[in-house]
C-alpha cells in the first residue's frame, strides 16, 4: 500500500511544475522608469505653478496624487514571468507589479515541436519562418534559458524563450521526451 502510494505520489510530482522568475533590469527599463519620474516631477512643476496662485490648498493634495500615480505606474515596471505546467499543457504568465497578470501563452503538449537549450536551439531553428518570438525570461544570454518552438494556428511556427529548471525539465520529459533535449548546466539547478 505504501509503495503504491508512493508511485501515486511521483507520478503527480512529475506531471505539474509551477515556476515564476523576475526580468532582470536592462536600459530600456530604466529609461521607461525614468521617464515616468520626469514626466511626474514636469506635471507637478507646472500644476504646482497654476494652482499656487489660484488654489494653495489644491497644491498639496494634486502633489500627494502625482506622486501616488508616479509611485503606482512604476510599480508596474516591475515584471516576473510564471509557468505552469499541468495536465500536459503549459501556460506562461506575465505578472506586472505583482499586481496584474496576463495570460501570454496557453499550449497543448501536442503543439509543441522542440524544447532546447538556448545556443542549440537558435541554431537548430536558423532558416525557418518564425511568426512570432517572445522572450518570457529573466535575460536572454542568460544560463538555463531553453527555447520552445511551436505551431500556432494556421501552422505558423512561434517561439517562446523559458528560464528551465531541473524540475521544469523532468515535467517537460514527462508529457513529451522525445521533444527535450537537456543542456547539463540545467540539471545543477
């Protein structure tokens, strides 16, 4: 009874992973934060300039906002991606500011045509026409990066870029082995 419970048990942990990592910062991130900042501080400049004459008491309460609205906006800079892999699909989901998710895919294992390790995987697709290409990683030079090519409607071949770990992987090879391949450096995490 045990051992039976047991296998019961593996085979549940096998077929579901659920996974969430946080982008990293680069430029482009930092400008947009930027941006909000000095797009904040002119509005509050020129309201400030208006309303001082006219209205002082209106000054501090439009100065609160601004900054609430500034402080606000950038918390959804803030960007984590989560995977979930279950029932032999998986669902990748963009979170903004841990306040709004967004589903950005939703695949059957079926769809799915090749699981690799980032460097292999970009050559392997070299010459092919690819729709479209999302990167729901932290980085994309970063290690443990895999690439998932798929068919979408109309088969039209798309690609999606997922950080993988080791039980990411075991939970891929358990829906579809034949489509991971497994880059070592993965199996360390």
């Amino acid at each position: 009874m045990n051992r039976r419970n047991l296998d019961e048990t593996n085979i549940l942990s096998s077929s579901y992973a659920e996974y969430i990592v946080a982008k990293k910062t680069d430029l482009k991130d930092v400008l947009i934060k930027v941006g909000i900042v000095l797009a904040g501080l002119i509005l509050a400049v020129v309201l400030l300039i208006i309303t001082l004459k006219t209205v002082p008491t209106a000054s501090f309460l439009i100065l609160v906002f601004l900054v609430g609205l500034c402080g606000y906006a950038l918390s959804f800079t803030k960007i984590e991606y989560e995977y979930i892999i279950v029932q032999g699909e998986l669902e990748v989901v963009k979170i903004f500011g841990k306040k709004k998710r967004k589903k950005i895919l939703d695949l059957k294992f079926t769809e799915i045509e090749k699981i690799a390790p980032r460097a292999s995987f970009d050559a392997s697709i070299k010459g092919m026409t690819i729709k479209k290409t999302t990167a729901a990683c932290t980085k994309l030079s970063d290690d443990g990066v895999y690439g998932v090519l798929y068919m979408e409607k109309g088969d039209q071949k798309s690609v999606i870029y997922l950080n993988v770990i080791k039980r990411t992987l075991d939970t891929f090879k358990y829906y579809k082995r034949s489509i991971v391949e497994i880059d070592p450096k993965s199996l360390e995490r």
